[in-house]
C-alpha cells in the first residue's frame, strides 16, 4: 500500500516506524500519511486539469483540521453537511468562498450562518428548502447562490446505505420534478439557480454510473437554461472508491475520461467533491491486542480498538485488511497468493495462520474489525494495523460505552505530529460537568 510498507518486517508509514509512533502516542491511533493524502489530491486536480475543477474536499470523510487545513493549502475547497463541518472548513480556510453546502436538512440558522460567511452555493434538496434559503436570503437582502440537487434515478451500484442515487431515497429533488421546481422560483429576488448537483453514491468502483449521470444531467442543465436559469455550474459530487482489498479502485483519470467530455459539452465549470478517494487509504488505525482467547470453536483476537474507533465493519460488514505490525515472518510480496480474489491476505500462505476475529472491547456481539481472518498467531501487546482507515473512521467515531476517542497523527516523512490529542475522562464528562446538581 502506498506509502504504508514492510521494510524488515516492521511496518512503516512514509519513514517512521508504526512500532515507534504506537509507543509515543500509545493506541488505538489513526496514523495518516501526508504523502498520500497530497498524491490523492493531486491525482484528481491532474486528471481533471483540463476542466480547471472546483474540487471541494468532502470534510465528512475526516474534518480533522489539520486534514483540512492540508486540503486548503494544495487547493481544495469544501464540501460541508452541517453547521459543524462548515465551521471547521472555515477554520481550515480562509473564506467561505470554496464552500458548497449539501444536506437534506439545513436549519435556518444554518443557512443564515453560511450565507454571513459567503457560502459558494448551497446544494439545495427539497422545494421547501429552496424556497426557506429563498426567503432568508431575500430577508438578508443577499441572493443565495443554489445548485439543484438532483436524483438521477440510476440502478444500484453500491451498499443500500451509501447509495443515493436510486428511487425512493430522501436524497435530492426526484428527477421528473426538478425543472417544475426550477419554474416556480424564476426570478426570485433571494435566488440564483446557477447549479445542478448529484452525488451519486460512496464508494463507486464503476464509472458507468458518472457516464449516465452526466447524460441525464445535460438534458436537465439545457431544459433549466431554457427557463432562463443561468446554469453554470455542474457538481458531480464524490463517491470515488478506493482500494480495500486489492486493486478494485479506477483512478482518477478513468472518472475524468466520462466526466471531461459532459463538461465541455455543456460548457459549465465542473465541481467535485471527493472525500474517501484522498483520505480513504491515506491512513491505518493501530490497535494493541490487549488478550487472546477461544471460545465457541472460534478464535479471538482482542484489541484495543473497537466499533467506536471504526464503525464501518459492524455497519456494512466492510472488510478492511488488518496485518500485524511487526509481524514473525516476511509479508509476501505478492498479496494475491491464496486464490481467493475477495481476501488478498497474504497471511493465509504462510506458516502458523489461522482464521481469527478480531474484535474490541465494546459490549455489543456486533464489535469486530475482521471477522474469520487468516492471521498468524497473535499475542498480548502485539500491534494491529487496520488499513483503509482515514475515509470515514474518526469521523464516526463515538464514546460508545464511554470509550475515549482515539488520537491522530500525522506523518511527514520521518517527522510525525499529533493533529488530535487523546481524549482523558474529564473530556468525557465535559458537557454534564456544568449541569451537575
Ligand atoms: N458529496 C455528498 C453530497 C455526499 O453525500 C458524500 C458522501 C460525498 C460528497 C463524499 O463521498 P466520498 O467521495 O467520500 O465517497 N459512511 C459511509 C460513506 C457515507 C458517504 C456519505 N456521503 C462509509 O463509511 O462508507
């Protein structure tokens, strides 16, 4: 994996040691490497150069500040879904002039606070939002800049949670609806409709889904010109798949191949916001295992990281690679060597391996990381590292049975620092400590 790799049987990140940053910040840690998340990042601005994009960096995949703030300065701008992740784009950046707004349930005072800040559009999902920032903007005496968020009514093409393209999710306008909605609100005095939005779903791993996206999208885009809307921008959202298991993600250059040509077609300024793509495999989340035991006919590998650290398992039965960070014997060069194409686990050749669960300290029957996975044999004080880990790990982390969350850092070839300390317990008690009686 880029920039994580076996260098004499110990596992590095860029130039440092995971062993070395496990004893400094102890675990579980999310250990990010800016190599990568920079390369991501550049990967998608070259790809999709010719359209000179507006590429806003999907802060729900990881608002860490720092991780933002490391998307600003190599010239990203912001995909926010709430007040909170616009407030931390703002503290990452310096205005809001990069910040696209999407959600299906913005508040008023949202919608008042991104607009104080210069909101670049809102992706707008539902007549009655529309016609609330309408209002509100007109009572600012502002015109809101808006995209309409369309549903592009495609066949499925990812887990049923995360795919919000299909009929009958509550994601965007329905397609049939969305130029009656464009009529009603012509000449708006607190309006601008200057947009069309989708996202398609998270993670896609096809770029057949973008291809019939964009076609629907032109014939929408020239039906909404007509009513005289000013359509300029065209925002293809995010949802580019990553790497988990082998080499299933298309790069960047596959997506603009389909998406390039639609925006020249239409002649609109393309927008994208990718968030799993620049930070998913740019990070590892290192667990320490705490006991061993066999119980059941299984055997169990118990860590210190659990469904709190990392949801996405217990959640969509997601399958992340997970390898010993230092392991007895030399991590075949080769991942696929057990035939199996869905569980690349180099493990499985080698001596000792055995199916194992890994799993966390939480209370719930539904707290792993891996489940029935060739490991070597593990012992107390062995350190774990879960691959695939930066898209969505911290941000849906909890205090789930009041476990506190992990700490963050990031490494910068041999240098590493902590972008989010160790919560403590009195963290944890925080916000009741004032309401105590
Ligand atoms: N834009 C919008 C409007 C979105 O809803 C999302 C993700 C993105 C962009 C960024 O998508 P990305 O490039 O990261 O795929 N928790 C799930 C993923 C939820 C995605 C939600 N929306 C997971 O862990 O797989």
């Amino acid at each position: 994996m880029d920039h994580f790799e076996y260098r004499d049987r110990k596992l590095f990140c860029e130039d440092v040691p995971v062993s070395e940053l496990a004893e400094t910040y102890g675990t579980p840690l999310y250990v990010y490497s800016e190599k990568v998340l920079v390369q991501k990042l550049k990967e998608i601005q070259t790809a999709f150069a010719p359209a000179n994009p507006t590429i806003c960096y999907s802060v729900k995949a990881n608002g860490n500040v720092s991780i933002c703030r490391l998307m600003g300065q190599h010239g990203a701008g912001f995909d926010v879904t709430s007040g909170g992740e616009f407030f931390r784009a703002l503290k990452a950046g310096p205005a809001g002039s990069k910040i696209v707004f999407a959600g299906v349930g913005k508040t008023d005072a949202e919608i008042r606070y991104a607009l104080d800040q210069g909101v670049f559009l809102f992706d707008v999902e539902s007549e009655q939002e529309l016609l609330t920032i309408g209002e509100i903007a007109k009572s600012m005496g502002r015109k809101a800049a808006v995209a309409l968020r369309v549903n592009p009514d495609l066949p499925p093409k990812t887990h049923v949670k995360t795919d919000t393209s299909v009929k009958g999710v509550k994601f965007g306008l329905d397609i049939e609806t969305v130029v009656d909605v464009a009529r009603g609100v012509v000449g708006h005095p607190g309006l601008a409709v200057v947009g069309l939005h989708m996202h398609l779903g998270s993670p896609i791993l096809k770029v057949e889904p973008y291809k019939q996206g964009c076609a629907k999208g032109i014939t929408l885009i020239k039906a909404l010109r007509e009513l005289g809307h000013d359509i300029r921008y065209l925002n293809m959202g995010g949802g580019f798949g990553i790497n988990y298991r082998k080499d299933e993600a298309q790069p960047a250059s596959a997506f603009a191949a389909v998406i390039l040509p639609a925006v020249k077609e239409i002649g609109c300024q393309l927008v994208l916001e990718p968030g799993r793509f620049i930070v998913g495999n740019a990070a590892i989340l290192v667990s320490r295992v705490v006991f061993t035991k066999s119980t059941g006919g299984k055997h169990y590998v118990i860590q210190d990281a659990a469904m709190n650290d990392l949801i996405r398992p217990t959640l969509y039965g997601s399958f992340h690679r997970l390898w010993p960070v230092q392991p007895a014997a030399d991590v075949p060069v080769e991942p696929d060597v057990n035939g199996d194409p869905d569980d690349p686990n180099p493990f499985r050749a080698m001596a000792n391996c055995f199916n194992q669960d890994v799993v966390g300290p939480v209370c719930e029957s539904g707290d792993f990381l891996a489940k029935d996975r060739p490991l070597p044999t593990l012992k107390r004080g062995d350190l774990l590292a879960t691959f695939s880990a930066g898209a969505y790990g911290m941000a849906m982390a909890s205090n789930y049975n009041s476990r506190l969350r992990a700490a963050e850092v990031l490494v910068t070839g041999s240098t590493h620092r902590l972008i989010r300390r160790r919560e403590t317990f009195k963290d944890l008690v925080a916000c009741e400590e004032d309401c105590l009686t």
